[in-house]
C-alpha cells in the first residue's frame, strides 16, 4: 500500500537505502518445492552489478546475496524467501556537496517534499541501486516459469542517445558490455568516451521479451497483462515511455494490417506484442522502454537550495553516464515479476487445467 | 485481485458486460461530506457516450447514471458508492456471425482460452463499454480533487491515423467530435468518412493532463505516480503506449538538457512531466497515449474458429471507426483516479500537512 | 481498503444502506464455468428473510436477487458477478425520533464521530440488513466448494438469553423459527414472547460448522483460518466472542487431553476445531459466537444527544428482539466465504495437486 | 495475500524460521520523521524474550533487534523498516526424534499436508519464535499512537490452567514472570512446578486493553476494529477464543443492561469493549483471549508418521509448559498494530481533522 511491495500472489517487499548496511527483499507466496539456492540468483545480480565496465557507476559492490529465509534442505519451503545483500562501497561523504541542493531531473527534490526529510546518501531510497533486490526475486520468479511453463526472458539494447542499434542476433548480447545486439560494439564506445569526458549523460531504449508465454495470463479489466507491465516498466528508475507490440506505431496503422491473423499454425504476426484485450496471447511478450539521462552529472545546473534560494549544482561521485546500460537485466526480471504474478492468480481462480482451446502455436514473427 | 477493482483507498469495483442488464461500479473510500448527485457525474459520461457523431458507434445508449448508495441528503456519507447505468440498446443478434470465430486483434481468443467461455455480445466484459462506469467514478474524483486541491483534468486529441494535429488552443476541444484542439476539422472528418466507407479503422494518439497537481503524491518505489499512470492508461482498452513528460524523446536527449532547472519562480521546463522519483512536483502531468485501430471491422480477416480451423471473418454491428476518439474522457478520468487514490494514500502516513519546503510555483512550461 | 470489500481472492464487495433504493454486492474471482441462478441463492436469503416470525423484525422485504452480471447463458464466465436486492419496505420517518439522540449500545455515535454524517435511517450502513448480500455472495461459495471439495456448511441455535439448548438433531434446524435443534421450541417461545412484552432484548450464541473440509486451506502466519473465521465472525453485527473447537474451555485443558490424537482411521478428537497451526486439518470447522443483545429497544434509555445534552432515548420502530435468531444463515455464509477464499488462495501458491500424505479419514467427534 | 503481511496501511511482513540464521519483519507505511532507535524496540522484546524464569522455554536467545533500513540520523524516513533478530540458540538436533512423526495439537501435520515438506526445526515457521519480529513492529506503532494520539497499551494474566487469577493492580504485572496483576504468585509457581514435573502442559486467559483511544477508528462493515482484533488476537500461536468487552457474558444480558449508557460526563459502563458498530467509541479497548496448552510436551501420545502408520510420540528439546505465559507482549503489540493500521486508514478517508462532535470523556469503568 505504502508501493514497497510488487505483485499480489507472489509478493515482493524491497527495503534498504542506496547507502545504508543492506538492502534487500521477502518474496511471499512462492511454490513450495521448488530446488533453490543462491547459486540461482547470483548470475543475474552479476549482470546488474556496478563497476564492471568503465561505462557504468565505479562503485564497487560485490551484490552477493544470502537466503535468510524461506529455503529448507534446499528446495523452497512456500513460506517468505528474505534475500539480503549487504552494502559495503559506501562513501557519503560523496554527498555533502549536494546535502543542501537539488538537482535538476532528480527525485531529491519530490522526497523532500513528500517526507519532510533529506536523505542525501546516493539518492537514498530513490537510488537505481533499489534494482538490485528485484533482479535476485526475479531470478526465482524467472526459475519457476522455465520449470512450470517453460517460460524464457532476454533483453537488449535499441538505442543508446543518438544512436539506434540493429537488431543482429541475440548471441551478440552477453558479450558486450552495453547488451547491443551486434558484434561490433566500437561506435557506442566512442560515443560514450566522449559523453564521459564531456560530464554529461544520455538515455536509451530497451527491448525486452518472453517466450514461451502461457496462454490466459492477465485479468480482464485493471490488471491487464499489458498494464501490469507498464506498470513494472515505468516503475524501474529513469523510464519515461513505454510500448507493447507495434506500440505508437499503431497510432498511424489500420484495423485492416493491426490485427494479427490467426491460422491454425499460429500467429501471422505480432502487433499485439503478445497481448489482446489484457490477456496473453501465446506469443512473444514485446516491450519497449524510454529510460531519460542520468540526473547526476558534472556540467553545473540552475537550481535551488532548500532554502528556496537560487543557486548552481554539480553531482560527483560515482555516477552511470547512461542508467539505461544496467537496465537490461533489470527489466527482464520486472518482466518475469509480472508474468510470475498473474500466473498464480490465474492458477488462482481458473485452475491448473489446460485450455479449452489447444493454444495454437507461437508467433511466427 | 481477480482485476476487477481499480485504486486501493479510492476503490472503484467495476462490473457488469456490454450486452446484460446493466454496467456500474462501486466507489468504496470516498472522504465523507461532499455534495454529491448525478448531476456531478452525467457530464462527463455524455462526452464519452456512443451515438453522438457519426464518427463514433452508432449504438444509442443514453448513459444515464443512477446513484444506489454511499449519498444521503445530498452528501457523500463515507460509504461504497454504487453508480448504475442501465444498458437499453442491445441488439446480441448482430454478434451470431462471430459467435465462433476469432476476430484477428480482439480479445475474444484470449477470454476463451482463459476461461474455456465464450461471450460474444458486444464483447461482453472485453468491451470498451465498460469504461463508462470509470468516466463515473472519475466525475467523483474530479470534484473532490478540484475542492481540495483545485486540481484540474483535460485531454485532447494529437494524431489521428497518418494526421497529426497541431496544438492551437484548448477552448477548441469540446467544438468539435474529436476532442481536436483546432478549430477546423474539415480534414479529419474527410479522413474518417474514407476509413468509414472502406470498411477499415485507424489508431490516435491522445494527450492527457493534470493542472494544479499538489506536491508529493506518488510512492517511492512500485506504486510510483508515473507507474500507476502507465498501468491505468495502458489498461485503458486498445492502448499500446504510453509516455510521460518527454518520453520517447527522452532517449536521445542529455542529462544536461532534460533535467528540468528549478529556479525560484519554477520549473523552467516539463521534461518530467510533473513526476521526479515517482512522485508529483508541482508540474502538470502530461501524459500521450497510442491507441490502436479498432479490431471490428468489415473488412474480410484471416482467422480461425473455435475447432481451429481456417476461416475469414468480417464484424458487422456497430463499431467505432477510431476508439481513440471517444478515450480523451476516458483518459482524463483514469488520470484522475490515479491521482486520487495516492492522494488519500499520501494523506495516510503523511497527514494533511503542508510540505516542509513552500511548492515553487507550477511549470512555467 | 475502506472495509466494504471481503476477501481477496473470491472478493466480495458490498454496498447499500438499510434504507436506501437497493442493497448489494458485486463478487469477483469466482470459477467460470459453473452454472449458477437466482434459484441457487434465494433459498439462503428466504432463510435469513424479517417478517417470517414474530420473533423477528416485522419490516416486510421480499429479498429478491437479481444477477446483474458475470454469469452468460446460465454458467458464471470469470467476471464479477453483480447481485442486486432492492429495498421495499423502507419507512424512514420511525426514525425522527432518534435522529439527534444516541442509543445506547448502537453504532450511531461511532459513526456520527467518524464521518461527521448522521444517516438515521434504520441505522444506514451499520444496519444487520447489510448481511443479506452476504448470504447472497456465501450461497455462490458453498454451491462451488460443494461441487469441487464436497464441503457443505450448517449452523444453529445454542443459547437464547439465559436459556440454553441441548444439541438433539440437525434435522429439527429448519424446523422453528428459532434453528433450534430441538423438537420442543414451546420454551424459547415463552422466553421470547415475555421479552418482547417487557420492550427488551436477549444475546444469543450460535454453533456454525463446515463437513468435508480439504487439508491444508489456511496461510501460516496472518491468514491463519482461524483467524480469517474470527475477522469474519466478529464482523457480523453484534458478535462480541468467537471460538473455535475447545475455545475458552482450552485454558483449563492439560496438553496430554487437549491435543487430538491422530489415528489411522483419523482424528480421535476435535478440540482443535478443525485446524492446526492456522490451516485446515480436515475435521468438520467448529465455531462457537457470542451475540449480544439488540440496542435498539422500548425501554427508556439514558444517553445525549448530538449536542452533548442529557437526554433519554427509546426506540420505536421494527426490531429484532433477539438478532441471533436470524444470525445462523449469516454465520454459514460468512465461513463458506472465508473457506472458498483460502482455497483459491491455496490453489494459486500450490496448485490443484494432492497432498503428499492422503489426508487423514474425517474426524471420529 | 500469501499470509505473511500484517495490515494495509501500516503493513509488516514477517520472514524467517525458528531454527534458521535470522527472523525479522519489514514495516511499509510508517509515518516519517518519528524519533526511532533499537532502544524503542528492545525493552518489549526483552518481555516476550525466553529463558528468562524457569516457567519458560530454556532456550537462550538474546533477540536483539538491528534497524537495517528505513531510519536515517536517529528518525524514520517513510520507506520500509528492515528489523532483523539473528537467531543464536539453534539446536536442530533436538528434533530428530519428530522429524517423522505428528505431535497431536501441532501444525507439523498440516504444514506436511499443505507444502508436502517437512521443516522439523523447532516447527519452523510455525513457531511462536515468529511473533518476535511482530513484537518488534509492535513497538514502533506503540511509540507514533503514544506521540500522536496519547493511546497506550497494556496486558496481563487472567487464568493459567484451572486457576483464575483476580485483579488487584496493573503496579504487579511487571514484578513476576507470569505477567499476573497480583502481590502473591506462589500459587501459580506451585502449580507450573508440578505441571513442568508430570510432563504436561496448559492453557491461559490473558486480558489486554488499550487506552487513550481516538474515536472513529474501524471501518464500517468489514475491517470493523473489533474483526480485526479478533483476527489479530486468533492468529497469535495457540489462541482459540477472543472476546470484546462483555463477550460471552453479552448471551445471557438483556438489551437494557448491556448498551452502555452515554451521559456528558461519559459511557457509566464498558460492555462494548470501546467498540460499536466496529468503530472505536472512545472508551478504553477491553479484549480477553483464551491460549490452548503447549502441545509439544513430556507424555507419550497416540500419533501416525509420515506413511500413515500408527506410533507414539513424545517431545523432548526446550518448550514452555505454558505457551500463554509470553504471549501477554505479544497481544499487546498486535493490538497496536491493529489500531496503528486503521488510524491511519481512518487518516485516508476522513482526514486529520477533529470530530464533529467533541468525544465524550473516556469511559467510566
């Protein structure tokens, strides 16, 4: 209710601070039985983590994560999972520059006024660092649906400021530090050294999908498949727009090319991006995310004191010249969050029982 | 749960199909003591009700609102609020045709594969009828927010298919059927008479705003103002995007550009869109939306039935050429239920106090 | 949120005012599939009907439901399901009298102090008449636990005022007016007759119970059954104690006698009542409730009125002289609402599948 | 949803096992600002804490409470409290002996039925060790309704066994281990002596009240106070009855001494417990619950193992020959936390302001 909490069924409550002794989550309302260990979890929380390239925040942080809950013998127990990771590369110092400012396209300001309070330490609460918990929940979430459904989530990036990526293969993603789907990475290396040296930021665009999708996920009216996953989307940090399917494209299309002909094959297409009327269709999950520039940054800024006062403002400290980079793993796991949810509560109220319809095949986009 | 009730303080449980007896909701959270009749309400649902350009669904339903409860002399009491509208025009026969087959883009596969039920009047629960109880419940967060915060709600029309239209002044919206800010709408209607007469539909793109925004309203990690806003506008039917403030745009724009300058008379610009960190700063929401083109139509589809097999399918009946065009009161309402549900929820942990910082000025966008 | 919803997963939400145009409630997250009329419901609400004894209100309501939505050609399609009851027999002028004074024992202080509103209509919203869409909504419950799990709910009279009742046979329930299990009700007749001629009012205390339970319904740590049994109980108006199984008896009971043995053949003993550690063990639910005498009586009364005045009050009108008697179809709809919730909530996080042990045979009690 | 978050506005979710490395609760919705340290929290920790007399479970746990998130410089911040208790005394082996087998009165039978796991660490999460955490959350609301409100909390001892213990003064509660209101505790140490001798266990009664209420707290009809104090109080571990004010007296009182007269100096009685129509009146909050005997005890009781077969058990390891002894904090702090929530539910709907009508005086009683 106070919006720490994601999802209904399998609930996920994050708490800590950017700069406090840890952060962390409880997962409630997930399967018994199912074989889980930290060994789970970690490889996600390894492709988020900070520091490991010279175009992301160089915070140093190991984000090793401890099941204190939840796990017996080492199967789940279907009672609270609590996942912690200890912070350890805090330095506050860092912010005592900006203790008394705010800084332009940063969420300081609006938590000041909501709560009365400043919490300069990273961005606090408002830190990307939040993230961290929802990748190692959504690596169990992501765990279940391969075992149950068969269910898979990739992610990669589209554009990162001025420059739009090809989409080359998927096999091109992990082995690039920017999640491009290309083998020659070299031009978004440039054009983020200069942006770098230049003290400034840029945003970027996301994809990311599943497969695999069970068909009937998504409640009718307010918790659509596709609301939900607005929802989680422009949750995450930084995420200004987001799109499902041929999303503002079908602003300009017809009803006569929009609508995805079926055959008992499958899908033609995909406009739908997976979705129809809030429920899944059993093709590809297609979503496309807005993240804006990063707000710290080192160009000086107009802004005011909390005073009120007119003054300027510059951010140091270990910032992502482009948040969008780490957001990859970030939205797959939201992604799976929501897919995860509305499995059980569909399971919920329409059972573990097959389709009236034999789902027709995948999309054969 | 089951996604039928929408907002947690400010719950609006909807109910009813396009083709049974009635439609309505339940209000339940409503402060106490506002004067409160239909005469509050009716407005709004007359600019969002079928029948009245030939632009729109020719069907003939007056919308006429009836309160059951939650009012007594003339004020809100504090309790659930029922508002019911009878449906008058429905002609079920027109649906015989498509009681078997899947029309490509609509949402009569995924209900069946759901629930193993086929409802084919209208599109029974799926149909977009059922905003109408939303536009109601809307009315009643529009006042109460107007008397409280003198928060205000409009919308209007951007694109139609393949024509944008210009912002020239809001006093033009209510002149003409397609909530177009413009005086002259000789070219929409040119272009919707040939979509009309080819048998065809096309998608819009719609702008929605809040002026007058208290400060602070928004949770600060999933139930952010920007996230609920996308889950209600994404949830709206036939919605495939949504964007905040500079949205898409905001890929390729710098941090030191985008960031919105604060200065002792305001925001210098909107770039937010009103939400920094997931909460409200005083800005004016601005929030687009892309609506895709109507899957009714009567141009021939490829599809299959309910056995799977191949087939074509036409939609007679009535149908809008453009869903958008009727979605701007829709939109406002949604927003303006996003924005009173965290606006009691604020007031929850919060209290009624005034913030510790004097709001600076709105946008001076 | 604001309390008129119950349930989470089969959730019913209800609205009215004993005095208003209708009484209702709108369920979401029943099963599609199962065949469902008025047929199903009326005979619960016929039990629970005033007028039908003179030991009852004489106000005369026809209790006729009528399904607005969520169900299509006789089957209930997964949608929220809307029922309606209009009043007819509302006489708003016996309550002129007590528009500006409190009674006492009655919610119209607390009420008048929360809201700031007074609805002296038969009580408004605090009005026992609020129950019958509850025994609405719980019909739809025990027809679909029926139907899945065999479970199957019956409750009765064991104490009126100081007069206790002896268990002899369910079968004499229907019976009387009073669902006594006894064949001779000519003593609670003379009971409640000199009663009413003395202008007063007794408690009463009801057993309610369910048969065939499944294993394993209930959450371990908040969502306990019991405790859902006890918010559930304790919420019907007048219910000041709850117990299930040995109940208070417990406290002088020993470990070595309390603790049902557990036999091949099944439970030996039922002091548990039904549960264990806050879930379902599958002996019969037993739940024992406290009700206290109606408030509003014709005896003469000191309290004040709504400007803090001395006053006395009495209260005309039709009441129950004992509003236990007409409690029983209540209690019954209230556990069958609390079991058909836990069940989908258990179907969601473990699925539909058998438990590991075959449960045990049902308890020997 | 899953049953392990307590309370909507002022939510705590629970996460850990008796016999795993932590236990702890997460607490959404705290008002900012609040002065909060470990020393708020740990004196009613130390209360609830074992191995403190030699009337209770042996086990040496310190349970010392660390704030991992949600405070900054000495006050809470608005976003989630992370309290963590390292659990320190784990002995698993001590269970063995029960790993196959079901204690009569346990929840290891249905835990078993309901997960199909087995977690035989000191009952897992079943555990009375789990209210620790609830104490702990307890305490932080105990301290924002002292500071807001004036409201304060307190509980003890009202029988053990078959001796019922008479009420001479809240001044002796403090003074010995069974939280009793006498000078002279010799009797109830004679008869726990001899019970902890035979190998046997007991039942309690424990009284617990709040005063200082505000007026209006509780929703109407369905998260009335007294249902979500019936709720809170039959979740705690081993509660099988719950009363308010009169309780199970109310059956046998008429209507013309059971409604509590109102005069301009206050209610002359307490038979409503400080609730009317669920919604507190202002009087002090009176709420008696009966506590089962502990079931894990000494003699050997008829039982089945995990393949159904008929055996014997007893239960060796460290219990409390009566489980109600420290129950008294943890009634109290679910009784905080069940006002906590609704205060700020009421907060939501109605706002900060004043009653219409002053409150009359506390109550007379």
């Amino acid at each position: 209710m106070s919006g720490n909490t994601f999802g209904k069924l399998f609930a996920v409550t994050n708490f800590g601070e950017s700069h406090g002794p840890a952060i962390g989550c409880v997962i409630d309302g997930c399967p018994p039985g199912m074989e889980l260990s930290e060994g789970d979890i970690q490889p996600d929380l390894d492709r988020r983590r900070p520091g490991t390239s010279r175009y992301v925040t160089q915070r140093q942080e190991e984000d090793k994560v401890e099941i204190l809950s939840g796990v017996f013998e080492g199967r789940t127990t279907g009672t609270p999972i609590c996942l912690l990771i200890r912070n350890t590369d805090q330095r506050s110092k860092d912010y005592s520059e900006i203790a008394r400012k705010f800084r332009p396209g940063h969420a300081d300001y609006t938590y000041f006024e909501k709560y009365g309070l400043r919490d300069p330490r990273g961005g606090g609460r408002s830190s990307a660092r939040l993230t961290a918990p929802m990748v190692a929940a959504g690596a169990v979430a992501k765990k279940w649906l391969a075992l149950k459904h068969g269910t898979t989530f990739r992610g990669c990036m589209q554009e990162i400021g001025e420059i739009r990526i090809p989409f080359e293969s998927w096999e091109h993603v992990p082995n690039n530090p920017f999640f491009a789907p290309v083998a020659d990475v070299s031009a978004l290396e440039s054009y983020l050294d200069g942006l770098r040296k230049s003290g400034d930021s840029c945003g970027a665009r996301l994809r990311v999908t599943a497969s695999g999708m069970p068909v009937g996920l998504g409640q009718p009216l307010f918790d659509k498949l596709d609301a939900e996953i607005a929802y989680a989307m422009m949750g995450i940090n930084a995420v200004k727009g987001v799109e499902i399917g041929a999303g503002f494209a079908s602003v300009a299309q017809h009803g006569s090319t929009h609508g995805d002909s079926l055959t008992p094959q499958g899908f033609a297409t995909n406009n739908a991006g997976g979705v129809l009327g809030g429920i899944s269709t059993g093709q590809d999950l297609e979503v496309s995310i807005a993240i804006k520039p990063t707000s710290s940054i080192l160009t000086p800024r107009d802004t005011i004191d909390v005073d009120g006062e007119a003054t300027q403002v510059i951010t140091k400290g270990r910032h992502d010249p482009c948040v969008g980079i780490r957001a990859t793993p970030i939205a797959e796991a939201m992604l799976a969050l929501v897919v995860m949810d509305l499995a059980l509560r569909h399971r919920a109220q329409c059972g573990d029982v097959a389709s009236p319809l034999a789902p027709i095949p995948g999309s054969a986009a």
